[in-house]
C-alpha cells in the first residue's frame, strides 16, 4: 500500500511538472521572464529529472540577461543560465541536448568578456561535433576579440594615427610585446575561421572575420612591411570574396520560388 501511494504521488509530480513547464514555455513565448523563471523553476522541483524545464529555465535567465551590462544583477542571470545548463548536462541528455547546452555556456561565457572560459566551452563542442563550422567560427569571433581589444587600447596609448603602424612608434618594443601576447590568438583564429570555411564554402560572416584577422596579423608584422602589405592585401581580398558571395545568395533568392520576383517594366519584351 505504501508503494502504491509512493509511485501515485511521485506520478502526480511529474504531471504537475509538465504543467508548470507548459505555462512557463507560454510565459516566455509573451516575454514574461520572471513569470517563466517560477514555472520552470516549480517544475524542475516537482521533477528534477524533467530535463527540458532545466534547459527552459537557463533559456530564461539568459532572455533576462543584457549582454555588455556589468553590474551584480545582470551577472546573476547569466551565472544562474549556466548553472542550469551545467545540471542539464549532468544528466547525461541526447548528443543535441549537450551540443545546446555547450553552446549556451560558451556565448554566456563570450558576453561576459571571460573569453578563455568561452573558447574552452566551444571545443567541449567540437569534441561532439567536429564537422560544426559555426562553432570554429565561433573560436575564431573569439580570438580576433582578444586581439583587437588591446590592440586598440595600445594604439590609444601610444597616440597613434589610424594609418601609423605599430612599429613607427616611439616605443620600439610595443610592436613586438604585442606580437610575443597576440600572434598565437591570430595563428589560431585564421586556421579556425579557414576551417569553419572548408566545412561552408559560402560562410561570409567567416570570410568577414578572415579579413579583420588578416588586419591583425599585419599590425604584428613587426618591422615587415612587405609582409604587412601583403596581409592587408590578403584582407582586401577576403573583403572583395565576402561581397561577391553576398551578391551571390541575393541573386540566389530572388530566382528562388517564394524568394524576390524581379518583375518586367510594362511594354518591355518577355
């Protein structure tokens, strides 16, 4: 008898648990993430092992989370995201379920400016996915942000002029200082953005980043300038091939049935 109500009452939770998580998921969809957080977060404690309100509920806490916005609360959401994706893949879900949660962590991780943490949680992702060019995309997104930041913040200091390389500096030890921090992060970047490539051939966000990782390289070009000039003309060229395959997917989907129709002017020949 005592079993018997154990494994009614243990059914009741899990149909309370499904109830909570579909009046969370139709919070969420109306935009009422506070709301939604309390159903789903009701859910997971009527059933932990219901796995999708964990994978709900870290959705949630990252639509309340602003990235770029650094203070106490807006970091709390993005912590508590994580937290839930950590849990949901504790239980050891489907490959797509991980795949998911692994990515989720790793753009919380990329908004949070803890880069590292964000190219760590991206290769647990290659390591279930290794053909995912999105996420060596991602990698290379990552390491031309660690470049360019500082970067930039040298130039300010050293009060360069925009078309003043680093090497004209009155510092002569600045260009290779950056060198000896930056060029493993551009070797990187370049190899990970030609391979998100090899696996697309028409991924122009990749063909985009190429370019700035080419501008990059050619700051580091320490006391080189042939071989800056030819970075900057590798990076021309990936521009020109960015710009041809966008042209490219636009012909393309104005000839595709449901795509753009360019209609003939009226009196001209069919």
């Amino acid at each position: 008898m005592t079993l018997a109500l154990l494994l009614l009452g243990t059914g009741c939770n899990k149909l309370r648990a499904r109830d909570q998580l579909n009046k969370g998921v139709q919070s969420y969809k109306m935009g009422k993430f506070e709301s939604a957080i309390e159903h789903f977060k009701k859910a997971v404690d009527l059933d932990p092992n219901l796995g999708v309100a964990r994978l709900y509920l870290a959705t949630a806490y990252v639509g309340q989370y602003v990235p770029g916005v650094d203070t106490p609360e807006n970091n709390l959401s993005a912590e508590l995201a994580i937290e839930q994706y950590q849990d949901v893949l504790k239980g050891n879900p489907k490959r797509e379920t991980r795949v998911n949660s692994l990515k989720g962590i790793a753009s919380l991780y990329f908004n949070m400016k803890k880069f590292d943490l964000a190219k760590e949680y991206h290769r647990k992702v290659l390591e279930l996915d290794p053909k995912d060019p999105t996420t060596y995309y991602s990698i290379g997104v990552v390491d031309w942000t660690q470049t360019y930041q500082p970067r930039q913040q040298l130039r300010t200091e050293l009060d360069l002029k925009p078309d003043q390389p680093l090497d004209k500096a009155k510092d002569k030890t600045a260009c290779t200082t950056l060198k000896q921090k930056s060029q493993p992060l551009v070797d990187e970047g370049v190899d990970m953005l030609q391979k998100s490539l090899d696996l697309r051939k028409d991924y122009d966000d990749a063909m985009a980043y190429l370019n700035l990782m080419y501008r990059e390289k050619a700051e580091l070009e320490c006391g080189d300038p042939a071989a800056r000039m030819a970075d900057l003309k590798t990076a021309d060229d990936w521009v020109e091939k960015t710009m041809a395959t966008k042209r490219a997917k636009a012909e393309k989907q104005a000839t595709t049935p449901g795509g753009i129709v360019l209609q003939p002017e009226p009196g001209s020949k069919q």
